[in-house]
C-alpha cells in the first residue's frame, strides 16, 4: 500500500521550493501523505504517514481518519495531536471489527484547516485458531491457547460456561485457568472473538483415573526377572529370581477369586526370559551377576495352557531380555543379549501354524524386555531409553519413530492393553502411569497411584472387567504384596 515514487518526487520538489527559509521560521506549506498500510489484523490496524515540508511547522493535530466510506463521512479519528518537526508519524487503533473493507487517510491541521493525504484501502482479517498448551493438566494449571487476529473481547466457552481470559497478548495468545473437572475428562473449548466461535480440533484432557487399594495378596515369594502375562481369567507369573534364588515355580491367580494355584514348570528354570501372551523362552540357566562376560542361554520356547505347559520348537539361539511381541499367527522375538552379551540384531518371528522359527530382518536399535514393548494391530511398540517411542510395521517392515514418551523409562514396569488403549508405569518403585493412544499415536498422562512413604516394585498387571489391577511388593520386605484396581476413566 506504499504510496507511488512520483507522489513523493513531486512532494519533495514543493518542499525544496522552501529551502530558503530560516530554521527558526514557521512554515505553513506542509505537504502531508499517507505512507503505507503496516499491520492489520482483525481490530487492529498501523499506519504510517509523512509530513514534508522546508522548516519548523505548527501542526495544530495530526493523524488519520479510518472509515468503511472512501468520502470519510463517519470516520474514526486517531488523533496524534501537535507537531513542530515535519516527518514521519505513526497511528495505530484496535477499535475495528473483523473482515471488513477500511479505508484510511493522514491529515494534519494548520490555522484551523485540515489537510488530507492520499486514501488507502485495507481490510481487516479473521481470527482463528491455531492450538493449544498443555494438552492435558489438572484443574487450575495455566492453559495458553494460541489464535490469530484475536480481538480484545476474546473470551472462553469451557463445557459450556463462559470464562474470563487472564491475559491476552499480542492478538495472539490467550491465558487461562483451567475450570475444576465436571463431568467431561476431555474438553473441546471454543475461543470466541467479536461473536466468532473458533474450534480446535483436539480436546483438552483432565489427568483421571482412580487407585483403590484392593487388599494384600497371599503370595510369600518375591519374584525378579520373572515373566507374567493374562490368560483367560488367569494372571500368571513366575520362573526367574524367587528372594534372589532361581526358582521353576509358576503362580497361577484366577482374577476373579484370587486363588492362588503353584505349578511346577517342567523345562529349564530361567530368568530374564522373554514373554507374552502365554509364550515365552530364552533367559539364562543361571543367575546373572554383573558383570559377566559369557552367559548360559536357554533357547527353549514354550506356551502356557490349561494350567500345564506345552515345548514348542527351540528359539534358533539363546537370548537374555529380549522382547517378545505376539501377533496374530506370529510371535516375534526383538533384541536381547547373546550368550557373548553383544545385542541381538535380527527379529525372529515363531509361525505358530508350522511350530517354525525364521530370521525377519535386522534392526538398528536395542530392544530390551527391561523396557515398554507393546503390539497394536500390525504394529509393535517400543520405548527406548531416551524416550522415543519406536514403531515397527513387521507387514511391511517399515520403521518408524511416532512419539516421545513423557519420561525417562526406567525398568520392569507394565505394558498391558485394554479397551484399544496401552497402560504403561509402574517402573521400579515410580507410581507414575501412562496411556498410549494408538490412533492419534499419542501419550496421556493418568493419575499417578496415591502412597505415602513406603515404596514398591511391580511384579505385574492384569484386566478384568473394564479395570486394570496391578500387583507390587514393598521395596524394604518382600513379603509385604498388594493388589491395586485402577478405573481408567474414574473422575
């Protein structure tokens, strides 16, 4: 909107006619233009415009005139006031509306006659909005939600409540308290801004979820580097490290009555074994004291049913922590430690139609059980240490990494699916659980378990009518084992 050179040719050739006036003499011929149109928004507009002229003036007022009518009949004054020194000037309103066609002139006034510069054309936008800061919290966190051209009056529907922004700044970003939780956990508010409502795509989500503490569990052993998986309406769990000894007792608990069955495990007593889904193997004969430089591997592979065992086909090598993932037909075998303690690069996958073992590919990463390791349809997930979340596609063997996990893991926690959702926590005496959103490919934060000094590990989790139980043992006395019910969705 910058005005034409030859308007400011000609305005510099009137103002040089007065080069022969004194610095101290009031000059009265004072040519005025408006330069150009800055910013506008969605109520909000700068100008700038230029007074030329050969000395010192006595501007009586100065500024610009905004109206919808090019003849100015209405218009709206920005009144800039005196001015003695010719130059540059600079005005700017926020009293605008949105989306409508403005047009805007400078003007000053001398010995009471006001003088006009040049009309410009501009047009006022529309707000919108962009997204949104945190995207989960608790009542009274500070919630940031980002927008453009958002006008003064901009305020929040909140379920359906009006609320009062804290502060608004730069037409941009709009602070707030987040309301107390009523009876939504996830929120679809709506900025609206002179009568516009905008939307965002995404809801804000309350950290919910509710702890009960069930009872203890009539268990004496601790268990370490054990496996454990869900079985019909059995939690299973066993082999590894029983107070620190290898043990090749398996504990089979009905989750409806507790009950708890022993069952002897005929083949090769291990520990840190892989597992899931009633299959496991691998694992060493031997207790694993660090460091050791050669480990004894088992590379048996077998299937839990009907409280027995049956062998399947051996693993084609013995591994130590890997994890292990059953899909469909499939189980597949990730990572781990050889019996020289260098990773295991490849992926074996067990077809359980043919009782087979074949190699799938090779993988850059190291993938270890001690970890988060989920599958997810034709997706496996795994978190690493550095908290990437890692996607493997084993249909088309495609890699990719989709999302950060909130923290740094730590080890021998959960990752246990209910309802199309992954809960992953509990790892080594943190009470912190998470949520994995396969369709959006996201983390959510649940409410973290209730304790006060006493601290647990986990020995594992199972589902069971819409709520996930977790097992853990106090740290100081292994003897000590409780069971905990968590409603994912409790408010």
């Amino acid at each position: 909107m910058k005005i034409l050179n030859s308007v400011f040719c000609i305005a510099l050739t009137v103002a040089m006619s007065f080069l022969s006036c004194g610095k101290e003499e009031i000059v009265t011929d004072v040519a005025v233009f408006t330069e150009e149109v800055v910013y506008a928004s969605g109520e909000s507009v700068i100008m700038t415009g230029r007074m030329l002229a050969a000395g010192q003036i006595a501007v009586e007022d100065h500024g610009f005139q905004i109206d919808t009518d090019e003849n100015f009949s209405a218009p709206l004054v920005v009144s800039l006031g005196e001015k003695e020194i010719p130059g540059r000037f600079v005005g700017e309103t926020n009293m605008l509306d949105i989306r409508v066609r403005y047009f805007c002139r400078s003007y000053i006034v001398i010995d009471g006659e006001p003088r006009y510069g040049n009309v410009l054309e501009f047009f006022t936008l529309s707000p919108k909005a962009v997204g949104f800061t945190p995207k989960e919290g608790n009542p009274g966190i500070r919630l940031t939600a980002e927008g453009r051209n958002l006008t003064n009056d901009t305020h929040i529907i909140w379920n359906g409540k009006v609320v009062t922004p804290d502060k608004i700044s730069a037409e941009t970003f709009v602070e707030f308290t987040v309301p107390p939780i009523e009876n939504l956990a996830a929120v679809y508010f709506k900025l609206v801004s002179q009568g516009d409502t905008l939307t965002f795509d995404k809801p804000f989500e309350y950290i919910i979820g509710t702890w009960n503490l069930e009872g203890p569990l009539n268990d004496p052993d601790k268990n370490t580097r054990h496996i454990h998986f869900e079985d019909g309406d059995e939690f299973v769990y066993g082999l590894g490290l029983s107070r620190g000894i290898m043990t090749s007792l398996v504990q089979v608990l009905n989750k409806n009555t507790l009950q708890r069955t022993t069952i002897v495990f005929p083949g090769t007593p291990t520990e840190g074994a892989f597992f899931n889904k009633t299959y496991f193997g691998g694992g060493s004969a031997n207790k694993v004291l660090s460091p050791v430089a050669q480990l004894t591997l088992s590379k048996e592979f077998w299937k839990y049913e009907n409280q027995g065992f049956v062998q399947l086909a051996d693993m084609p090598v013995g591994l130590y922590n890997a994890v292990c993932l059953a899909a469909g037909n499939e189980v597949f075998v990730y990572g781990g430690e050889l019996a020289n303690r260098n990773r295991n690069p490849f992926i074996y996958v067990y077809n359980i139609s043919t009782d087979s073992w074949s190699v799938h590919s090779a993988t850059s990463q190291t993938f270890s059980n001690l970890y988060p390791a989920f599958n997810s349809g034709n997706f496996n997930y795994f978190v690493t240490p550095d908290r990437k979340t890692h996607r493997h596609d084993f249909v088309n063997d495609v890699w990719q990494t989709v999302a950060d996990f909130p923290v740094i893991p730590k080890e021998d926690g959960i990752s246990i699916e209910l309802d199309g959702k992954i809960y992953v926590g509990m790892q080594a005496t943190d009470r912190s659980l998470y949520v994995y959103l396969p369709d959006s490919e996201t983390w959510r934060t649940k409410r973290t378990q209730p304790g006060g000094l006493v601290s647990y590990n986990t020995i594992g989790a199972w589902t069971n009518n819409g709520l996930l139980y977790v097992v853990r043992t106090e740290s100081s006395n292994f003897i000590n084992r409780f069971y905990w019910s968590f409603d994912p969705d409790g408010i």
